[in-house]
C-alpha cells in the first residue's frame, strides 16, 4: 500500500512532504492535519517535523458505506 522508503537512520518516520505525497494532498493540508490535532507529529529541530508513518495509517480509516 505504502511506496514510502524508510531511511535506516529514522525507520517509521517519514517527512510532511512524504506524506503528501503518499496521501496525493498539499503539505499545507498535512501541516493543517496536525495544527488540529488529526496527525501526530514529532519535532526534531526547530523547523524539522517527522511522522511516524504508523499514524499516517492510522489516519486512514474506512468512512460510512458498506464494507
């Protein structure tokens, strides 16, 4: 499902531009996804944010409709 390639320095995590990617959305709607809290990211550095990409799967949960 996923074609994000884990570095070996910091597996499972991944950056907000990877995730926009995987997720086909703007960084600017990643970057708005954890403002509200929907996204869990972790700061590095000042300007530096990573995701575990556990929780950008989390994320993707099935929406009404039938299975």
């Amino acid at each position: 499902m996923s074609n994000i390639q884990h570095r070996e320095s910091a597996p499972g995590l991944v950056t907000v531009a990877e995730v926009a990617d995987e997720l086909r959305v703007t960084q600017r709607f990643v970057r708005q996804l954890i403002a509200r809290g929907d996204l869990r990211a972790v700061r590095v550095g000042a300007r530096i944010v990573r995701v575990r990409h556990d929780d950008v799967l989390a994320l993707l949960r099935p929406t009404g409709g039938a299975a």
